[in-house]
C-alpha cells in the first residue's frame, strides 16, 4: 500500500505524531492549541484517508480549524505532505487511533463538527468491536461535541448503516438524529467527494448518510462521562485500558486498500 507511489513525502509541521502528544496521563491535550489561531472554531476528520475532503473544505472555512485523524501510516504522511504543499495552515493530520485519542486525550466541548466518512466496516462480527462507531465512543464524541455540534456519518456499507441506525436509536438521549447536509465542497451529485465515495460512486454502490447533533443531557450523564475520561481502568466498552502503542497501527489492516 503506497499511495505515494514511490514518491519522497515531507509531513513539515502539518503532519503530529503520537509520540508528539503528552503522556496519556498527565491531563486533556486540547489540539486547538496546534493552530495558529487556537479561539477559531474546530472540527475533526477521522479517518482522513489522502486527505481529500480536509483539503477541499478547509479552503472554503478559512476561519475553522480542522485536525485529521489517520492510523495508517502511509495515508497520515500522503494528506500531511498534501496539506504541506498547499500551505493550508488551518489543518493539522495526527496519526493515531482516533477512538484511543477520545479516550485518552481529548477534552470536554471543543469541536463543532466531527466527520466519519466511509469508516471501514470490519464486516466479521468478531471485528465489530473495531468498529469507530461504539456506544463508548459515542459518549465521548458527545462530550467532546459542543452543545448543538454534529457528528456527521456517510457509509456505502449497508450493514455498517444499520449499526450506525442502531447506536444512534439506543442512544437517542445524547444525540437527535437529522438529515445529512453536504459540504459545500461536495460536488453536484456528491454527498461529500471524498476519494472513496469517488472510487465507489464509479462502482454504482449507493450511499447512506446521517448527522447526530447532541442534545442536553442530565447531570448524571455527564458526570459518568467525565469519569471515563482519562481514567485508566474505569472503562465501558471492548477497548483496552492502555494507551495505544503507536508501531501496533501498522498491523491494522486496510481492508479497502486506495
Ligand atoms: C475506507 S477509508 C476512508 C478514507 C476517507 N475518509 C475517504 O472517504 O476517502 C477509512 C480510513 O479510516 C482509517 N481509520 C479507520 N479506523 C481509524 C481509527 N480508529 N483512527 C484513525 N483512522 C482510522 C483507515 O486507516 C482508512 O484510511
């Protein structure tokens, strides 16, 4: 898998790695501190693939702050190396696991907007639990959220789709579910232009697409959702307590290789 195809790949100061974080223990890293303009307003891709989507709306949000998330390393440098060569200054890829990054590191209500575009599906169910979308991450993605931010999800996977129809009905207390509205970068015909939406469009899969946006919730909800953050051991969920180790993402297998 080399989307670079052989090609030399510079990251600059636009592509974060892991071991760029602080430890996982020593408190919230807020990445609006990465840009140069840390009050603007924020949103986060995961599973930023080459970049695409990054790269098309960043231009047309000069005033928002995007952080791309990407476990493969190959991909991480191909969008970083992009965003490097276009100067885009209001965005930053960081490679890890964006599920582990929300665990660990993320603090409470600093993005409007969080984008899932064409998760990968993990269609054996004993990999279900690799799956992005979890009723664990979608507490964090809700704390993470600002009050009326959005978690916008597109999938061509139609059992992915009832999945993410089934976790958002079961967790209709944190989040309504709305209509997807497209980007203004998509193009006619589009739902977002990303690279696989293109590749799959080319293949004639239909697409499936939603926006969460977060409701209120009691404080008791609240108060468990803090709890969970950042502390090791207290965890819901399938995911392991520990940190990710950042040389085990290579031993995620892509199962759409681009
Ligand atoms: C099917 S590709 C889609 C890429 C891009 N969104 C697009 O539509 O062209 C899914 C991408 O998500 C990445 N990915 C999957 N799970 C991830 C996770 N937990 N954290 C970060 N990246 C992840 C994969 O490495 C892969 O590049």
């Amino acid at each position: 898998m080399d989307p670079a195809r052989g090609k030399t790949l510079d990251v600059g100061n636009f592509g974060i790695t892991q071991a760029q974080l602080p430890a996982h223990d020593a408190g919230p890293f807020d990445p609006r501190n990465l840009f140069a303009s840390p009050k603007n307003s924020f949103e986060m891709e995961i599973g930023t693939g080459k970049g695409t989507f990054l790269v098309q709306q960043a231009v047309r949000q000069p005033d928002t702050n995007f952080l791309g998330i990407e476990w493969t390393a190959e991909f991480w440098r191909y969008a970083a190396d992009r965003v490097r060569r276009r100067e885009l200054d209001n965005i930053r890829v960081l490679h890890t696991d964006a599920t582990e990054l929300c665990r660990f590191w993320l603090p409470d209500e600093i993005a409007t907007v969080i984008h899932l575009y064409f998760s990968d599906p993990w269609p054996k169910s004993r990999h279900n639990k690799r799956r992005v979308i979890q009723d664990e991450t979608l507490l964090h993605f809700h704390r993470i959220l600002k009050m009326g931010g959005e978690l916008r999800l597109v999938t061509d996977h139609v059992e992915l789709w009832k999945w993410y129809q089934d976790h958002a009905t079961r967790n209709a207390n944190l989040f309504d579910i709305k209509p997807f509205v497209s980007p203004e970068s998509a193009k006619e015909g589009e739902m977002v232009g990303t690279n696989f939406e293109r590749k799959f469009a080319r293949e004639g899969r239909p697409f499936m697409a939603m926006t969460l946006v977060k409701r209120q919730v009691p404080m008791a909800v609240r108060v468990a959702q803090r709890s969970m953050h950042h502390s090791v051991g207290n965890s819901v969920g399938n995911s392991s307590s520990q940190p990710p180790n950042p040389r085990s993402f290579s031993r995620h297998p892509d199962p759409f290789p681009l």
